[in-house]
C-alpha cells in the first residue's frame, strides 16, 4: 500500500541492448513526490554484487575514482529532461559497460513511501552491421536528361548475435539538407518520404531488394528534382522487453551524384512583323526545335495580347494543339501541323481589333511506363506584331443652313449631309456630332462645346450645353434621311450666336457583330449672327395731387417707353426710402407692393395688419401705371420710386427679362405743427431687498400745442437690459397698446409684473416678489397716437426713454433668521438626549464586576530549550 501510493521512480524494462562503439541514453524518472519541484538522481553502477557510484546531479565528489576520467571528458554524463527525470549518456560504449545500472532519487518527502531507486540490465553487443555501395571507393557520377530512367544499389548485412532488424532509407540532397525519398522499415514496410507520395503510388519510384542482401532504388522517369547527391541509410533495430522496437545503431554510405540536364526546347515565329489589310487571312508559322531523342509528342497554344509583354497570365489564348494532335475548336482560326517541327495558324477575315502582339507556346511531352504523359519542358516565342489596316469608307460633308434667325427667337435648322460617298457597304453606318464655338473679338482660341453625338446604334447623348433645353423641347436633332442630319433651334437667343459645325463618323460591323469607329470627317463651319442693338428702358414718375395732408390718400403715376424691344411686357415694383430712424427697416428701402407682367398684384413688405388695403397698385394703359396709399400716417414719409423691367416673348410662350429701369422719386413730407412729446422713466425706490415690490413710472410730458386726451393715446412697452452696462440685447418685458390691452413676455423665475395707466400721461409697471435676475437697466418706448381734424388717428415716430438701473439686494438677517434657531434648537435637544440614554446605560446596564487576576513573573525559555 504504501509503494502504491508513495514515490514511484522508473527506468525502462530491461535488458536494454546497445552496440559496442555507440552512444547509449538510459532515462530515469520520478513522480508522486513531496518536496521541491526540481529533483536530483544518482547513478550507480554494478558488474556482479557491489555497485560502483557514476554520476550524479547534486553531488559533485559522488564519483567514484574509476570514473572520474570518463565523467570529466564528457564521455559520460547527465542530461535533463524535465524536473522530474533525466537521461544517463554514456558516449562509445563498451563490452566492460555491460551490467546493472541504478538510479536514486534522495528522500525530499515528509514520509518514507514507495520507491526510491530502480534497476535495468544494460547488454553490450557487437557491432555486426555493414552497409557498403558500388565497388568503387567514391561515390559514382551519373549524368542524365529529363525523362531518363536510373537505378542506385547498396548492400546491407548485420551479424549481431540478437535478433535484430534493418531499416533501409535511400536519401537525396539537393540543397544542404538530407531529403527522405523511400524507406523500407524494420517491421517491412514500405514508406515514400514527403512530396514522393505520388510518384510511388503510380509506379515511379520503386525500392526492391536482391540477392546478397542488395537494395535497389528505381526511379524509372527522371525529373529535374531527381538530381542531388543519393546515400543510403541503415538503422539496425531490436524489439525490447515492453514489445516495443529500439533503434540501436544506424550506418550509412554515399551511393552516387545525379545530375539531371533539362530539354533544351527553341519556339521561333518565322516572321517577325506583319501587316494585313482588313477582311484579308492572317498566316503565321511557329517552328521547334529541340534536342530531344526518342519518343516524345509537342504541345502548342498561339496567344494573343495588345500589348508586347509575355506575360501569358494577361493574354487571349486563340487556340491549341495538345501532345494527342487534338485541335481546340474554332469557327474564323484554324491551327495545322504542316511538319514534324511546324504549326501553322491561319485566321481568316481579320479586323482592326486582330492588330496586337501574337505568341506561340510549345512543349514537350515524354511518356512514362504507366502510360502517362509528362511535361519536361515549355517555351514561349518572341512576339510577333500584327498591324491590321482598316478600309476607310470615302466620303465628305457638306453643311447648309436652312433657317437663320433675323431677330431673337427666330428658329434656326442647320441641315449635315454626306456626299461623294464611296466603297460603303452595308457593314457601314454612319453617325454625327454636332459642336458650338462661341464668337471671340479677342485673339484668344474659342474651346469647342459638344451640343449632342450619337453612338453606333443612334443613341443620342446629350452635351451640358443643350441638355436642359433638349429635354424642354427647345432644340431638335434628328436624322431626316439616310445621308442627312439636322439640328433645329426653336427659339434662338442671343447666346446661341456662334459658330456651328458637324462631325459624321463611319462605324464597321466586326465579326461580334460590335461596331467600331472608323473614320471621321468635320465639316466648315456656319456662323449664326444678327446685328442687335441695345435696349432702352425710361420711367417717369408723376405726383397727381401737389399738396396734401396726413390722413390724405397719396398717388402718384409711372409711364413707361422703351426702344428696340419687340412686344415688351412691363412688371413695376413700387419702393419707399424712409428715414434711417425708422426702426422697422434699418436698411432704409422698403418694398411696398408689386405687378407682375401678366398683372398680377402682390404685398412684398408691407406688414401693417390694421391698413392691408391701404396700398393699391393698378394697370391704367400699357404703359402707364398709378399707385395710390390711402390714410397716410406720418411715418409713411420718404421717397417713393417706381422700379419697371421689361419682359420680351421667349420660346415656348416664356417671357424673358429684357432691361430694367427706375424712376424718379416723389417725396411726401409732413409738415409737423402739433404736440412734441417726451418720455422718462422714474422709480422713488431704485434698490430693493429679495421678495419686494418694485415700482417704476413712465411719464409722457408734452410740449407745445394741447391736446384733449381724448384725441391722443400711446403704444407703451417696457424693455430690461440684464447688466450694468447696456451692452447686451434688450428683453421686452411687458406692454400696453393704445386700446389698454397688456401682453407679457414669457418668464422664467417666480416674480410676476403688472402694467398699468395711472394717468393719461403716466403708466406704471410694477415687478412683484423681486429675485436676482430682475435686475439691470430699464426702459420704456412710446408710440403716440394723435387723432387728426378729420378724424383719422396718426401715429408718431417711436420715443424711447432714459433708462434706470433696478438694483436688487439680499436681506442676510431674515434669510438666516429662521434657519439658525432651528439648527440651535435641534442641537440642544440631540445633547441633552445623548446624556440622558449615557447615564441610564452606565448606572443600569452595563454595570459587572470584574475580579483582577493574579499575574506571576516568568523567566523566559532559552533558546535551545525550544
């Protein structure tokens, strides 16, 4: 029980049978161990009873005297493996090495159990094996070609005195490591090394074995892989105690040199360049040459490339001959073996796309004795360059102007035709482009603008230039007979003036049925050109009534004449240039009201609700316009301008802008004899505490004529500017127009406002339960209202007061007042309760007596005595 569950240390199953002169490697491990990770091994060493110390890993002097010279020459040794194991080497081994051989493992565990120490009977044999090649005492030389067939010999013989087994392995180096190419392994199998799989499988490479024991390596198609240096590798096994087989020594013998010489393989193209006329047949001829005997078959593919670059990858294969003479098929090309050691390609009916670069490709096949082919070489040719030569059809164009345009918005038709056409066949088609060049006084190039062209199949593309008006019908192309093109303008403006011209372009039908350009012929240019002169615009505005007051109707007149205008149209936009105080347009020119050419009236910025038919603008002759502004107010005072343009007919029933004019100004101006008013702003408490009433006054005085205060009202408005400064934007607070109705701006804190009229003269705003963000600077503005003799009310430019600085300040004692008696009062009742529950827990609770024990004095202990 206990060597099942303690230490167990091994060694393997013995006798372990080595070969004199050899290297031996015994393993010892360990396992089911306490103690450090790393363990320490001794190796001991017995002939009959007593056991000689030989090395060990902890303990330098354990050697015994007899082993003290092989151990410091390194003949033997340890070598570790892992923690728990590790490998005795003994170098050259010898018959007196024959014996048992212990390994121990010192205690490192809390309690003895399992085993410690291990045996294993070393047999020290003879060396018996012999491997041996040619008889010649340097390796052979063999020179071959590809394809050719070799065999390599060596012989193996062992007289071991065990039952002993060889593995025999035939090696190659190409480079400078020992490659595995067939192996026959001690328990006879037969195993191919790697990337020789195939090659063994079909019957290539072959290993057999002869008489006087002989092993002959077959390698019946050479291949330019097979050349290297051959050697022969013999491994002697031995089947061990546990069944399992040991490798005990292992021999080997250079058998030979292989060098394998490639095909040498010429591919020629007899010609170098050609050209042919189009529809005519393409001839060429690839001749091989090669230096192959025996039986082989060729292989052949004609490729074909645009450009001169042999690289295949990127290239057209036209068609192929096989090492079988099977041909690939092919309807226009044809591929012939007219000799032994020429191919002929014939392609019939050549067009432009056949011009480019032409290859040919050959091979060489040789068979192997499982009647299969292999390629041992390929070539490519040079290129050869073919120039196919197009047949151009002969033809000219001529280009005619049917309609051109006298004035803007005549039509213009420019008719391109093809004449003298020769040698056109029915694989001819023909298509046009049509191009603009405008007029340049300067010496400067005018570039060439693409109205519309046509593809092979009469596609018609469109330029940037004529697209939009293409697809509204503007312009027209069109092909009106075989030989004939034309370009229609509907309405010609003055940018269509230019030089037009034409491009037909003849298209030939290849063998894919696609059309490919041929030929282009441009045509003279025809120039569209009309003299025109410029056109004139003048407006005259009239005040009808000289004199007026406010409250009046004002109107005013425009005529309008022009000159070189055919059938103009006029469109008037009336303006007013009011003073730069007024504050509803701080750019100073407002647009009233406008009539468009097909007279249709529209407001443009008159925005006052209360007269929206105040302003009439009316058609009274073609040419003569009024407009009239009933119940002027005074601040309608400015000058007033007429703004006229002239629209002329366009194409397609558009009107187009033609010139524009502005009028003279006629000014109203009010002559003012009533009240001047003036505004303040006053407050007997400026600065307020948190929570107060804030009282401010906007007091209208009156300087002047008096009026009854009936026959005046005010618009009032109260604006805040949040800083001690005025340099931010004002925030309308609240306001009260003249019918008494307030309005107030949205807030945002707990603090409300309230506007009043106090007086006729005096309104007062009022800010309840003032907070911090009410303060800053405030204002009012005034609109007076004043009603005129006639009855109508005016209103008066805007007044706006000084502005006042609201200062609103904290109360700290009332802010602090009620918060400090709270927190005294809490406090107190917290002590006094802590000392009442301090004194119950001490005087009934946690009263216990405590009897005090008796400490003795001691020395202390030594430290021995531990």
């Amino acid at each position: 029980l206990a060597f099942c569950r303690g230490r167990v240390v091994r060694v393997p199953k013995g006798p372990l049978i080595r070969v004199a002169g050899t290297e031996a490697v015994i393993p010892c491990s360990v396992s089911d161990y306490d103690g450090p990770s790393e363990q320490n091994f001794d190796w001991e060493f017995s002939r009959e009873t007593d056991f000689v110390r030989i090395v060990s890993t902890w303990d330098s002097t354990f050697t015994s005297e007899e082993y003290q010279k092989r151990v410091g020459h390194g003949d033997i040794k340890l070598r570790r493996r892992s923690n728990d194991a590790v490998e005795l080497v003994i170098r050259n081994i010898q018959p007196t090495d024959q014996g048992r051989y212990k390994c121990s493992t010192p205690s490192t565990d809390a309690t003895v159990q399992g085993n410690y120490d291990a045996e294993v009977q070393v047999k020290v044999i003879s060396d018996g094996l012999s491997v041996s090649g040619s008889k010649a005492r340097s390796p052979m030389s063999l020179r071959l070609s590809e394809g050719d067939s070799f065999k390599l010999r060596c012989s193996a013989v062992t007289t071991s005195p065990e039952h002993t087994h060889l593995h025999v392995t035939w090696q190659i180096k190409s480079a400078s490591t020992w490659q595995d190419i067939l192996s026959l392994t001690h328990e006879g199998k037969f195993q191919p090394g790697p990337g020789y799989e195939e090659r063994y499988r079909d019957g290539d490479i072959r290993l057999d074995t002869g008489a006087n024991d002989t092993y002959r390596l077959s390698v019946s198609q050479a291949l330019e892989v097979d050349g290297g240096a051959y050697r022969c590798l013999v491994s002697e096994w031995v089947r061990g105690a546990d069944s399992s087989w040991q490798k005990i020594q292992e021999k080997s013998v250079d058998i030979a040199s292989v060098t394998i010489q490639r095909t040498a393989l010429d591919v020629v193209i007899s010609t170098r360049n050609v050209s042919v006329t189009e529809r005519d047949s393409l001839d060429l001829t690839c001749n091989i040459t090669t230096d192959r005997s025996g039986i082989f078959q060729a292989e052949v593919m004609w490729y074909f490339s645009v450009s001169p670059d042999d690289n295949l990858s990127r290239t057209q294969i036209l068609l192929s001959m096989d090492h079988d003479a099977v041909v690939s098929d092919s309807t226009l090309i044809s591929l012939s073996h007219t000799d032994r050691n020429s191919y002929r390609l014939l392609v019939r009916d050549v067009a432009v796309e056949d011009s480019g670069f032409y290859f040919c490709q050959a091979a060489v096949w040789v068979p192997l004795h499982n009647g299969s082919w292999h390629k041992v070489v390929e070539r490519t040719s040079a290129p050869v360059s073919v120039v196919v030569t197009a047949l151009e059809p002969d033809y000219e164009v001529f280009l005619n102007a049917s309609k051109t345009p006298k004035f803007s918005d005549d039509p213009t038709e420019l008719n391109c035709r093809i004449t003298n056409a020769q040698d056109t066949e029915a694989n001819i088609r023909f298509t046009v482009s049509w191009y603009y060049r405008q007029h340049i006084h300067s010496d400067d190039m005018a570039t060439e603008e693409l109205l519309a062209t046509m593809d092979a199949d009469w596609t018609l593309l469109l330029g940037d230039r004529s697209r939009e008006r293409t697809q509204n019908g503007e312009m027209i192309f069109s092909k009106k007979a075989v030989d004939t093109f034309s370009l229609r303008i509907q309405w010609t403006s003055e940018n269509d003036r230019g030089d037009y011209f034409c491009v037909i372009s003849a298209w030939s039908r290849h063998r894919n049925n696609s059309w490919v350009k041929s030929k282009d012929v441009t045509s003279a240019s025809i120039s569209i050109f009309w003299a025109t002169q410029d056109y004139t615009l003048t407006v005259e505005a009239v005040k009808l009534k000289p004199f007026f007051v406010a409250g009046h109707t004002f109107e005013m007149t425009c005529k309008v004449s022009s000159k070189n205008i055919k059938t103009p149209r006029y469109s008037v936009l009336i303006t007013a240039e009011k003073p730069l105080t007024d504050q509803s347009n701080p750019n100073g020119t407002t647009r009233i009201i406008s009539l468009n050419q097909d007279s249709v009236v529209r407001l443009e910025d008159w925005t006052d609700q209360t007269r929206v038919d105040g302003v009439v603008l009316e058609k009274v002759q073609e040419n003569e316009f009024r407009y009239r502004m009933y119940q002027t107010q005074i601040s309608d005072a400015g000058l007033y301008r007429c703004v006229v343009t002239a629209w002329s007919p366009g194409g397609g029933g558009m009107w187009r802008e033609a010139v524009n004019g502005l009028s003279n100004p006629i000014q109203i101006d009010f002559q003012m004899s009533g009240p001047v008013f003036n505004v303040s702003v006053h407050s007997d408490s400026p600065t307020i505490y948190q929570g107060e009433l804030a009282d401010l006054l906007c007091i209208v005085t009156m300087e002047g004529m008096a009026l009854e205060p009936d026959d005046m009202s005010f618009d009032v408005s109260w604006f805040a500017v949040r800083s001690f400064a005025l340099d931010r934007e004002p925030v309308l607070l609240a306001s009260l127009d003249r019918r008494g109705i307030v309005t107030q701006s949205r807030r945002n804190g707990s603090s409300d406002l309230s506007l009043e009229r106090i007086s006729p003269l005096e309104f007062r705003l009022r800010v309840h339960g003032c907070e911090d963000h009410d303060f800053g600077n405030h204002y009012c503005v005034v609109t007076p209202w004043v009603r005129s003799a006639t009855g109508v009310w005016q209103q008066e430019p805007d007044i706006k007061a000084k502005p006042i600085f609201l200062s609103v300040k904290m109360d700290v004692l009332n802010a602090f007042k009620y918060p400090l008696l709270i927190g005294i009062g809490l406090a107190t009742v917290i002590g006094l309760l802590s000392c009442l529950i301090g004194y119950c827990s001490s005087r009934w609770c946690c009263k216990k007596e405590v009897q005090e024990t008796r400490r003795e004095r001691r020395r202390l202990m030594s430290m021995e005595m531990d």
